[in-house]
C-alpha cells in the first residue's frame, strides 16, 4: 500500500474507482452516498457475504488506542464509509483529503426509500418487534427475519455465534446489523468466515429506528452544522454525553496533534497514532 504526501492516504488493489484513503487510522472509500448505494445495489440476491460499515468518530477514537475491533473491521469491510460530517471537515480543512459523507441513516433511507422491494430478502439483528411490524406495514416486506439479542451478547462467544447461525440460516440480500458498534463489526467479521454467508450487511446503528419513525433524527439545521450529536446530547444527556464527549469529541485533538507536528503528518501510519 502506497501513502501520498500527506501520509494519510493510500490504494487498495481491489478498489478499481476511487483509491482507498486512510484517514487518522482508518481506511474510507471515499464515495458519496449515490455512489455507495450504487455498489450495493448491483450485487445480487445470494452474492457471497461481504459489508459495509460507517466509520465515525467515535470510531476514529477507538481505533486510535489500538481497539481492533474497530479497525479490523474497517480494514476487512467491503466497503467502509464516512458516517461522520466531522471527520469530513476535518480531513478537508487540515488535510486537504475529501471523504465524502455516506452516513448510515441516510443510505438506510436511501435504500429502503428507493430501491429495496417488498419481495426482497431482509435480515435484521437487533431492534423491537414494534420495528419489525413497521417495517413490515411500512415498505410491505414479505420476507424480513429478525432476530434481536440479549443485552449485553457481544460478551458471550455463545450469543454472537447465534447472530451470524441467524443470519446464516435466514439468507437475504440484505442484512441490517442494528446493535451499535462494534458489536455489529463483531458480527459481520465473524460472517466473513463462514462460507456458507451470502448477502450484503450493513453496519448502521439506529438507522432502522430513524426509517421506521420509532427515533426521529436531528432538524435539518443541526445536520447542515454538523451537529447531530449535539442534538441527540440535548434530547438525552445521560445516554448520549459519553459517547460523545468522552469517546467521539478527543476525534478534534488527535487530528490537531498530527497536523500540527510536521514529522508525523509526513510519517503517519496506524501506529503512529497516539
């Protein structure tokens, strides 16, 4: 893998579009959200396994104190997107890199919206039985499987292997991972070794709650100022302050550090990060 200039960027032989950049660690194809929806779309029912997965900034933190949980699954995506419109400012304005903005939620939207069909095959692991029937009343599926683990699961062996058994034996062409990172990552690597796995999985949080009405996403405003964390921190501060104040906000230092001292912004590799 070659580095640009910048050290922050490089090509993966099999993305045959646009080079695969590494930003503060991660690695983001930097497509837009047509564009990813585009790929994802082309593949066809009973594809072998692959994912997607929207790398934000609490990602970006995790990944820089050496979490591989986060960045295996970013390094062995199919396709690993930028969720965060921070993390795109960042790397525009101090790097001078463009990572377009695929966010989750709106590729969810963009595809149950637009493209996905009621004879479609969906699997979905995580969310309410109030989710499932809306999505059922909502886009008419009439093949959706859904299968949503105990709390806390991603600390057992046993109930992550019930998830990718669920998603083996329920085969679809698209499976929605919506139990938060990285206990989706968990997932979808653990599916890339089965070889009887088909379908395209996407890592994408709480997006099903936002399609399907159960959650309603920040106004417009906050997400033109990229503030959408701070919108969900004013509606929840007890459940939201930490995620974004402790494990997404130190995103601005770790940026800052490395463009400010000159050795590392020239050098910078994953292991260069603090």
């Amino acid at each position: 893998m070659s580095e640009d200039n910048h050290g922050i960027s490089g090509d993966i032989p099999e993305m045959k579009k646009r080079a695969r950049h590494w930003f503060l660690g991660v690695a983001f194809d930097p497509l837009t959200l047509t564009e990813a929806a585009a790929r994802i779309i082309a593949r066809q029912p009973g594809a072998p396994f692959a994912f997607v997965s929207t790398p934000n900034a609490q990602h970006v933190v995790a990944a820089s104190k050496g979490d591989r949980r986060y960045s295996r699954a970013h390094d062995t995506a199919w396709l690993a997107l930028n969720d965060s419109r921070v993390v795109g400012l960042l790397a525009r304005k101090l790097f001078g890199l463009d990572l377009p903005v695929a966010a989750g939620s709106d590729l969810t939207a963009y595809l149950f919206n637009g493209h996905i069909k009621p004879e479609d095959a969906i699997t979905v692991i995580g969310g309410t039985e109030e989710m499932e029937r809306r999505l059922r009343e909502i886009f008419g599926l009439r093949t959706l499987s859904h299968f949503n683990p105990p709390m806390g699961f991603y600390n057992d062996p046993a109930e992550i292997e019930r998830c990718v058994d669920f998603v083996v034996q329920h085969p679809a062409r698209y499976v929605f991972l919506a139990v938060g990172a990285p206990q989706s990552e968990m997932i979808a690597c653990r599916l890339l070794q089965r070889p009887d796995a088909v379908g395209t999985a996407l890592c994408v949080g709480s997006s099903i709650l936002f399609v399907t009405g159960i959650v309603q996403r920040a106004p417009a405003i906050f997400q033109r100022l990229h503030a959408e964390s701070i919108y969900r921190l004013m509606q929840n501060p007890r459940r939201h302050a930490r995620r974004v104040l402790i494990e997404s906000l130190p995103v601005l230092w770790i940026a800052l550090k490395i463009r400010l001292t000159p050795a590392r912004h020239r050098s910078h590799k994953r292991s260069d990060l603090p």
